[in-house]
C-alpha cells in the first residue's frame, strides 16, 4: 500500500487559482508545509490545469511539460505536488504523473483536505 497525502493547501491554492478545486478527502494528520521551493499542479474538474496558480492555456501533456520545465529551471528534486479536484477524471491526473516521472521527478505528493468529522 502506497498512499502519498501531503500538505494542506486548498486554501492557498483556491486564492492563487482562477479554478475552482474541491479536493478530495482523507483522515489523517496535516502535513507541515515545506520552506524548498515547489511545482504545484493543479487539475479542475473539467481537466484544466494551472502551475503555481497560473492557468495553462490547452490540456495537453505536452505544453504541461513545457510549462513544468521552464518552472523546475533542470532541478528534479523539487517537491512536486498534485492537486486534483475530487471529480477531475483519473485520465488527467495520471497525465500530469505521467509527465512528471518521464521528466524524472521523484518528490511526488497529491494533496488533499482533511475529512470533516461527520462521515
């Protein structure tokens, strides 16, 4: 069992995003927000993609990839987290892993909100 849930960021996130992201839920303890400097991609219900609160223009891999490049500036290590909308299809949040392990980065996390207590 891999699961990766880091960092609490819808809020931070939905102010920089012209999107709007409802992230899905899970039960456990907030990760502590990292000072490294990081690529955050976020993917909207309908697909769209934005980079650091920037919206990218189309929704294909290969201008994600670019977009993500001209970011990392070469550096791999970067943490890279994914913030998908809770009803963004798996076809585009996999395209964004995708990219991201064929351009070799390693520091993968999704983030997500925190569960409210009433389920």
């Amino acid at each position: 069992l891999f699961l990766v849930i880091f960092l609490m960021l819808s809020t931070t996130f939905n102010k920089a995003s012209k999107l709007q992201i409802v992230l899905p839920e899970a039960k456990g303890d907030a990760a502590k927000p990292s000072k490294a400097k990081s690529i955050e991609i976020g993917v909207s219900a309908s697909g769209a993609y934005t980079i650091n609160g920037q919206e990218l223009a189309a929704k294909d891999a290969k201008q994600l990839q670019s977009a993500i490049e001209k970011l990392s500036d070469g550096k791999r290590d970067m943490p890279f987290i994914i913030a998908a909308d809770g009803k963004a299809s798996h076809q585009s949040v996999i395209t964004v892993m995708d990219v991201a392990g064929q351009m070799g980065f390693v520091n993968l996390s999704i983030s997500t909100r925190l569960a409210s207590d009433s389920q």
